[in-house]
C-alpha cells in the first residue's frame, strides 16, 4: 500500500481526448455535463441498502472481497477471469485500493478480458499529476477522471454490479464505505496512499488509503449479507519483504500491521485466493503485469473445487431452510 514503486497501478491511465470535428466536441460536452451531474461520493448505507440481508434468496449470495496491495492489484484481474470461466458471478465486490479500481471497472459491465486489455494498455506517460503540497505531491485528479471515464460516469448507485468501495477518513481513522454517488472519487480516496497522494476532499472531509483499516475487507461483506466470501489477499508478505535498509525496514512495518489487521477478517472469509507474488514487478513493465496476473490465474485455479464444494453446500443449505418454510 505505502511502497513507492506500488503507487498507481492500473489506476494510472488516462487516455487524451482528441476532438477532430463539431460531433466529438459536443459529445464531449455531454459527458463533461453528465459527469457533473453525479453527485459526491457517499456512504447510503442504511437500512435499504441491505438488500442482500432482506431478499428472498433462491441461492447464495456471493461477494467477490478485492483487497489493497498496489502493483500487486493486477493479480485480481486473473482472479476474475477463472471465476468468469467456471461461471461464477459475484452478486457484488467491495473493493479496498487496487481493488477498487479493479473492482469499479468490473461492476461496471467489462469483461474480464477487458480488464486485462486495459491494464496491457497502460503507459508509462499516461498519469503525471504531481501537486506539490504539505499533504503529498500526486493530486489523484486523473485517476478519478480516467476510473469515471472507464465506467462511462456511472455512479455506484447504477452499477451493473453493485460496488463498495472502502476508504479511510483521516481525521478520526474510521472506516469509510461509499456505495453512491461518484465512483471515480470514491477510488481516489480508496487509493490516496498516505504522505504520497494528497488526500481526497469529499463533502468537507478528507479520505486516504482504504488499506490502512481493511486490507482486505472481508467483514464488510459479511455485514452486507453475503453468504458466500470469496477474498483475495494481495498483500506483501513479510517473510518476501527485504530488510536490509531503512525503506524496506518501513516497508516491513507496513506488510506486519497490514498482514494482521488482514489475517482477523479472512478468517470470516469462505474461499481465500492468495496468489503468490514473491517478486516486486514495476508497475509499468508489461511482462510483470502478466505474470502477475498469472500468479492470479493460478492461485484461483487451486481454489476453484474448494469453492465448487461451498456453493453446494450454501445452496443445499438454502434449499433446506426453504422447504423447512413452506412444511411450517
């Protein structure tokens, strides 16, 4: 989460626009007013939005838990690509820094390939945003931009998915979880890595790294209503992190606390995806955003019976308290 080389990950993209004629620039028009149109990002979190808690089920409710981890997060697009392939559909994602953005995009409609293209598409010149600033000096402005530009605007709200995004509020450190309005600068503020970004402003107060109360958040979904968890843990493991400097002793500060704070909340986890991220890639090398999308593919595959097993058994379960209902 705090490592400098792990800032921007698939974040980072912003693809120029280039108007040609009178049509393009009015198009453009259009979505510059609609994006004004979505309200701040929010937590709506009442009652209402339980719905997962309240529906009628005639099988599992299933939550896809994409947590932080940077450079790393490039591992949750081979994760979604084996669930695609064994037909697996979460009926939502909460999503911790990468995996929000990874998270965002999916629930938005794009496919698994997609995701994939978009991360292959990335380019070393396509986020340069430094704001020098008492707070940090990367703005963030650009990864809300090309997060809401990915998804065509869509707030939370209208998610194809619906999606939650974790962030931390910095002045009390409380968990955030924003499921309305602007999904792009509810990202941002999931991403904003402490001391690196400068801080989110949304409705008066200011947000940072999701990361720092919930890694990967795993009792979010559970609270939620979903009967199944499937969370993947991206995180740096301390035993791989390097101790030989003072960075990498703070490093190693970061992977200790994140690696507890995340070992509480899988425990509640049904299937846990761990992929095996030893190296540390550079988040623009192309032959590292493969293998580490690999390293998804693979660990998911050695969960996929696993997972298999507790559908059946949830939806035996489910079936059983149903027809318990129509005898009584």
């Amino acid at each position: 989460m705090l490592l400098f080389n792990k800032t921007l990950i698939s974040i980072c993209c912003t693809l120029p626009l280039v108007a040609c004629s009178v049509t393009p620039v009015k198009n453009e028009q259009v979505k510059m007013l609609q994006s004004q149109q979505v309200s701040e990002a929010t937590s709506k979190l009442d009652k209402s939005f339980y719905h997962f808690k309240q529906t009628v089920k005639k099988k599992p409710v299933i939550a896809l838990v994409l947590g932080s981890g940077g450079a790393r997060g490039y591992a949750h697009i081979g994760v979604i690509e084996v669930l695609e392939q064994h037909g697996v559909k979460p009926d939502f994602i909460v999503g911790t820094s990468a995996g929000s953005i990874v998270g965002s995009i999916y629930a938005s409609g794009k496919s698994a390939e997609q995701l994939r293209q978009i991360a292959l598409d990335m380019k070393v010149g396509d986020v340069r945003d430094f704001k020098i600033g008492m707070k940090g000096f990367f703005d963030g402005q650009k990864v809300e931009d090309y997060v809401n530009k990915q998804i065509n605007q869509t707030p939370l709200e209208k998610m194809k998915i619906p999606m939650y995004v974790v962030a931390t509020e910095l002045k009390n450190g409380e968990k955030t979880i924003f499921n309305y309005g602007n999904t792009g600068q509810a990202v941002r503020a999931s991403v904003s890595i402490p001391s690196m970004f400068i801080p989110t402003k949304i409705q008066g107060k200011e947000y940072v790294d999701g990361g720092l109360v919930s890694p990967v958040p795993v009792d979010i979904a559970k609270q939620l209503g979903a009967d199944i968890v499937i969370a993947v843990d991206i995180l740096a493991q301390p035993v791989n992190t390097e101790t030989t400097n003072v960075w990498g002793l703070f490093n190693q500060n970061i992977n200790i606390m994140q690696n507890r704070l995340a070992a509480e909340e899988l425990k509640n986890a049904d299937i846990v995806i761990q992929p095996d991220l030893r190296e540390k890639a550079h988040i623009f090398d192309v032959k590292g955003r493969l293998d580490t999308m690999q390293a998804g593919i693979d660990a998911a595959n050695q969960r996929m019976h696993d997972l298999d097993v507790v559908i059946a058994t949830k939806l035996k379960s489910e079936q059983n308290q149903e027809h318990l209902q129509v005898q009584n």
